[in-house]
C-alpha cells in the first residue's frame, strides 16, 4: 500500500519513512515541496497521506482540502504541534481524517496507521466487489436484452411469414429507420432503439384473416377497414409487455401508418402529434415496401420510389424525415444491397396496394 509523507523538514521525513517501512506490505513515498506532493497524489491513488501542518507554499489543511477534490474518501493523518481548537475544527472541515501531535509517539503513530490502512484495504475490497456485481449486472442484463432482440426478431419474422413480404424487409425497413434517425440527430441510443423496435411495425397482421391479408388483388372497402385493424392489434399485444423496448415498439405499430396531413390511420393523427418513431418509420417502410417485389407487385426502381416520397412530404410524410432519408443515400443503397429478398414469383401486375403495404 501507498503510504505519502508530506513534510517540509527533511528529518521529520526521514523518522516516518523509517516508521512507514514497519508497516506490513507499505510503500512510503516521500516528499518536502507539499506543492510537488499534491501533484503526485492528484495523480495516484495513495492509501494514506501523512501530512505536516506547518509547511511553506501549501500548509497541511489546504493540501487536504485540495487532495479531497480527487480523493474523497482515502484517510489523511496530520501531523502538527499546534494545539489550537479552531486549526483543529478547520483542518476536520477541509478533510482531515485524524491528529497526531508532535513529538510523535512512534508506537502511536504506528497503531493509527494501521487502523487507517486497515479501514482503507476494507474500503477497496468492497470497492471492487461493488465494481465485480455491477459487471455481472451488466452481462445479466446483456444477455437479458439480447434474448429479448432476438424474441422480438422472432415474432416480426412471424409475422413476415403470414404476409407476402419476406424477412429481409423488417431488416432493411429497420436500417432504414436508423439512418433517419441518425441524421435527425438523434442519440446512438435513441437510434439503436429504434433499430431493435422497428422491426415489429406489423406484428398486428398475425390478427388479420389469411383472405384479406393474402387477397391478391385490391382490397375492397370494407376489407380495408378490417387490415387496419392490425395498427392497433399491434399496439395492444406490444403494450402489454413492461419492456421500455416493446413499449417503443407499440407505439410505432400503432402509429407508423399515420400522415403528417392526419389522412392516415388508426387515428387520423396528423403531424408532430404523430410520435417521431412513427413518422421514421412510415418513411422507411414505405420506401422499402415500394422498392420490394413482391406475388402481387412489380418493385419500383429508386428514382420512382424517391419522387414518390418527394411529392408526399408535408402530405403523407414528415418533411424533416424525407430530408433526413436522402441525406447519405449511399447508406440506402447499401442497406438495400446488404438485405436482399428471396426470390418471389414475377407477376405482370404493376398496382401498389396501399402505398407502404396494407
């Protein structure tokens, strides 16, 4: 252990290096400029400073004082041969664990150390066994949310399988979302969240009958009205869970079919009132969904599926968000080739039904 002797008089070092050195397993690191002293203990972790009063520059209370700044908790026994209360009262004040007065007491000295260094080795042990739980928290927690990643990438899978669309859509839609957020300027956190939450946008289609969801051909009106059903289908199986990442995830399914001019559904909301997750997400999911093959539809080339998003800003879409899409396209393109489809059966039919899928 680190034990520093501060003392301005070279023979009052060189007495308690000699008594430091009795003590088991102690190091003394020893100085006369208390201005050098402090220096060295900002930059170390000593166990126990041992400080004069009375020294030019820098006296023991204000080396103290300042040491406290950056080790708030390892003992400092000052050593003076001033008696006075109020020296006393002000050096406790600044962070002065205890006294010793000269003429030292060897043996006292020695016993008081120990105890101090005791207390300190107790002091880190509980350190580091705080610091050992709060990793395994963390690797519990890790892999807590890592099992919950892949439940929720499970479930939108689930969902794909009942829907012409494929896996690789929730991925890209999913990328997608983050590169909007990321030019947003939304936090790594914030962006990440949404990469993970996005991709359960249309669990709700696990409650829509296979004759409507599977229809290949247009929906009648009253069809349509019951696969908007799945927003708030979505949004009621997610938000039932306690986990801030399904919670996250109900409100894009309830919302992501929302338009910024309030034409969309479930609930006609329109602009900011529509969640800014929701708003993200309708433009990664449209823009996929155009540029996608699928049994009923032709893809889309990028230029067509581009002006589309263009034309609908301020009507289906968040200006903001379009913006945000086409800033770094490279990373579009890219997360387009990265996710690609399995291959589907062409056919001739060129229909969007319902820009953005059902």
């Amino acid at each position: 252990m680190k034990v520093v002797v501060i003392d301005d008089a070279q023979i009052n070092v060189t007495l308690l290096q000699h008594l430091v050195k009795k003590l088991p397993d102690c190091e003394p690191v020893c100085f006369t400029d208390p201005v050098a002293a402090l220096a060295w203990c900002v930059d170390n972790d000593p166990d126990l400073v041992v400080v004069d009063y009375m020294m030019p520059q820098l006296n023991g209370t204000e080396l103290t004082k300042q040491f406290r700044a950056r080790h708030p908790d390892n003992p400092v026994l000052m050593v003076t041969a001033n008696h006075e209360l109020e020296l006393r009262h002000d050096a406790l004040h600044n962070g002065v664990t205890d006294f010793l007065t000269k003429p030292l007491d060897n043996a006292e000295f020695l016993a008081r150390a120990r105890n101090m260094l005791a207390l300190r080795k107790s002091h880190k042990l509980l350190q580091d066994r705080a610091a050992l739980l709060a990793e395994e928290v963390r690797q519990a927690t890790a892999k807590i949310v890592a099992q919950e990643r892949e439940t929720i990438f499970c479930l939108a899978k689930a969902a794909e399988y009942r829907d012409p669309e494929t896996g690789a859509h929730i991925l890209r839609m999913a990328y997608y979302s983050r590169h909007i957020a990321r030019a947003l300027g939304l936090s790594v956190a914030q962006q990440e969240l949404l990469l993970e939450a996005a991709p359960m946008h249309d669990i709700g289609k696990v409650g829509t009958p296979d004759l409507i969801l599977l229809k290949q051909g247009k929906l009648t009106d009253e069809e349509f009205i019951i696969m908007k059903q799945h927003a708030v289908i979505g949004f009621e199986v997610l938000n039932a869970s306690s986990s801030p990442m399904l919670k996250v995830a109900a409100e894009i399914a309830y919302t992501h079919h929302e338009k910024f001019d309030g034409a969309g559904y479930p609930r006609g909301l329109k602009g900011e009132d529509i969640p800014l997750f929701g708003r993200i997400v309708a433009v990664a999911d449209v823009f996929d969904a155009l540029t996608s093959e699928r049994p009923y539809k032709k893809a889309w080339d990028i230029e067509r599926a581009s002006q589309l998003l263009q034309e609908g800003k301020g009507k289906h879409f968040d200006p903001a968000c379009v913006e945000a899409f086409f800033t770094d396209f490279e990373e579009v393109l890219a997360i387009k080739n990265q996710f690609v489809d399995e291959t589907v059966d062409p056919r001739e039919q060129d229909e969007v039904l319902g820009v953005g899928g059902r």
